[in-house]
C-alpha cells in the first residue's frame, strides 16, 4: 500500500527537542488522581442497595387495601347485575388502581383503570363471575388483591 519511501518519510518525522521538553515538564508537573475501583464499586453497590431498599420499605408500607363494604351473597350470583363492593384505600400520594373484572366508579364514569391521589374508597362493580382481581401500582410498588368468598363471607385478600 505504501511504498518504502514513504515508510521511510514517516519514520524520520521527530519533534522538536524544545517541544519534547515542553511536553515532558508538563507531565511531570500535573497531578494524576488514582481510584482503587474495587473500593469504589463496592460503594456505589451499597449505595444503590440502601436507596432501592428505602424506597421499597417506604413506599409498600404505605399501600393498603380494605374491604368495607361486600356484595349481597344471593343477589351475586345472579348473573343479572353486577353487585357493588367498596373498598377503602390507605395510600399516600398518587397511584393508580386497575380491576380485572368489573368496573370502578371515577366521576360517574365506569372505568377499569383509575389514577387516584390520597386515602380514597372507591366503588367496584363486580360481575357474578370471572376472577376478582384488585391491582394497586404506586410507583414501583405493585400490590393485588384478590375478592372471594368462603363459609365466613366475602374477603379481601393480598396475593
């Protein structure tokens, strides 16, 4: 590709002795800053560890869910209404509220998606059949709860 020559040309190309010098005592001036990286990520892993850890324990600790008010056991299973549950919310802040099946009362609309802000109960209106399935998302904490009935009644639990 390159001839001889011009290997040769390339190969003569030196700096100046008084820019070597130049170059030479500004290195030796300078001040080189060296971290051990080892220690360095073993920090920012701890670091990482207590803010996710924080946020985790902070945040699901505040989200609450409560069955107030259940459905009527004989007019639930006629499949000719859907029958009203309220659930009471304990939770600060903004979140959002989804059911499975059903809908929720938000402003007179039916909606199966909520955005709620602060301690709330709101109004589900829950079918005769299909899964009862109550999802609570506040950031990156997601709770569900289940509605079901046994021998003692209807429940609300955490799944």
């Amino acid at each position: 590709m390159f001839s001889e020559k011009q290997l040769e040309q390339y190969r003569s190309v030196k700096a100046s002795q008084e820019l070597r010098e130049s170059v030479m005592s500004l290195e030796k001036s300078g001040k080189i800053y060296a971290f051990n990286r080892k220690t360095l990520s073993a920090i920012a892993a701890c670091l990482v560890a207590v803010i996710a850890l924080g946020s985790y324990f902070g945040m699901s600790a505040g989200v609450n869910a409560e069955l107030v008010a259940v459905p009527q056991s004989a007019s639930f299973y006629r499949a000719t209404a859907d029958e009203r549950a309220v659930v009471k919310l304990d939770i600060g802040g903004s979140y959002t509220v989804k059911v499975s099946s059903g809908y929720v009362l938000q402003n007179g609309e039916q909606v199966k998606t909520a955005e709620l802000d602060g301690e709330t109960e709101i109004e589900w209106f829950v079918p005769a059949e299909g899964e009862l399935v109550l999802t609570v998302k506040k950031g990156l904490i997601i709770k569900h709860y289940r509605l079901y009935h046994d021998v003692q009644g209807w429940k609300l639990e955490e799944i």
